[in-house]
C-alpha cells in the first residue's frame, strides 16, 4: 500500500514512517493540510493517516471536505483527543478508524491491516491462492505447506496484487507501490520483482498483459 501520514510532531511522525515501512508499505509524509492536498492531487493513496490539530487547520474539516468531494480513501485518524464526543464526531465525518495518542506501533499497523482489508473486499486475514496459503497479519506466505521468504518489496509488489483480484495493474500503478524503498525506482524495477514472485510462488501466480501491465493469476 501507499499510505499518505498527516502529521505535525516530528518525534511521532518518524516513529509512525518507520513503522509504516518496515511493515513493507511505502509512506508519504506532510505535516501541513495545504502539503496534504496538493499529494493527493498528485498521487492515489491506499489509505490516510490523519492528525485532528495541524499547523493550519482541523483534521475534521479537511476530512469532510474530502468526504463530500466524493473521496473514498479509508482514513484512521491518530489524536489525542479521547473523549467519546470527539471519536464520534471523527467517525461521522467519515473516519473509518480512530487510534488514540499514545499508542502502540504494533496495533497501529494492525489497524492499518484490518482497515485496507475491509476495503479490499476480504476482511479475512487468511487467503488461499492456488498452492499458496497467505496470512496478510503477519505477511507470511506457504507454498505447497512450506514457507516461502519474501523481501519487502516483493511482498508490497504481491499485497497489491491481492487487493485487486482479477484487475490489470499498469506499471507505473505497481511503481507507486515501491515508492518509499528508493528515491527512483528503475525502469526494469517491476519486471525484476515479477520475475522473483514467479519464481518463488509459481510461474503462473502474476500474468502479463503485454504492454498494459499485470494481474493475480487465476489459481
């Protein structure tokens, strides 16, 4: 996933970058609303990690107006405002999570699991593929009942795959994906960590369509 992360304090939003990416997801950070608009005119985001008090404005608002423009990202908002009134009024303005400051890391990238699985269609952590059995929890695939070791971001490359079933992801879709691992990423970049999937997981677990780009193979 590419997950956009609003945040202003500087000691948290590392933390939360760090953690972001060494879950194998790839990360965007803004500290400012105005930064945040102009990356998601520029970029697609899988999901929003959304701070409620910034430098120049309400996270509530600019929630709301994302919301009546029609934008459906998933959002999980992160603040330290705990009461129950303000949890609901995040939730109304169309939050799909709220996570309250401090917490812990580890049940931050769980909810960032469970919310981009309920969007994804399959809510369920367990997948069966083919010969393949996938925890997406805990980023482990089996093949054939035998582990199977996958980088970073062969597993980013393959999550995207699993979210879209059946749907044909260009190249620069897929290029989006491994964004946060290098500063560029090389034009061979996707057809190189095509070519590990395959091996590793089975030649027929991505199919090419030549020219357009790529999509799950049936099982």
């Amino acid at each position: 996933m590419r997950i956009l992360l609003i945040e202003d304090d500087t000691t948290l939003g590392a933390a939360v970058r760090d953690q972001i990416a060494a879950d194998g997801q790839s990360v965007d950070w803004v500290t400012r609303l105005d930064e945040a608009g102009d990356a998601m005119g520029a970029t697609s985001y899988d999901l929003i990690l959304l701070d409620l008090m910034l430098p120049d404005g309400r996270g509530i608002t600019f929630l709301k107006g994302r919301r009546a423009r029609g934008d459906v990202t998933p959002v999980i908002i992160l603040t330290a405002l705990d009461q129950v009134s303000d949890r609901i009024e995040g939730l109304n303005a169309g939050a799909d999570d709220y996570l309250v400051k401090p917490f812990d890391l580890a049940e931050l990238s769980a909810r960032i699991g469970s919310v981009a699985r309920r969007y994804s269609g399959n809510p369920n952590p367990i997948l069966t593929h083919g010969a393949l059995d996938i925890d997406l929890a805990a980023r482990s695939v089996h093949r054939d009942g035998k582990p199977v070791q996958l980088t970073a971001r062969e597993w980013a490359l393959f999550e995207a795959f699993l979210a879209r079933p059946g749907q044909l992801l260009s190249k620069s879709q897929l290029e989006e994906k491994l964004y946060a691992f290098d500063a560029e990423v090389e034009s061979n970049t996707i057809e190189v960590h095509v070519s590990r999937l395959r091996k590793k997981l089975g030649t027929s677990v991505i199919d090419t369509e030549r020219g357009m780009g790529y999509r799950l193979g049936r099982p």
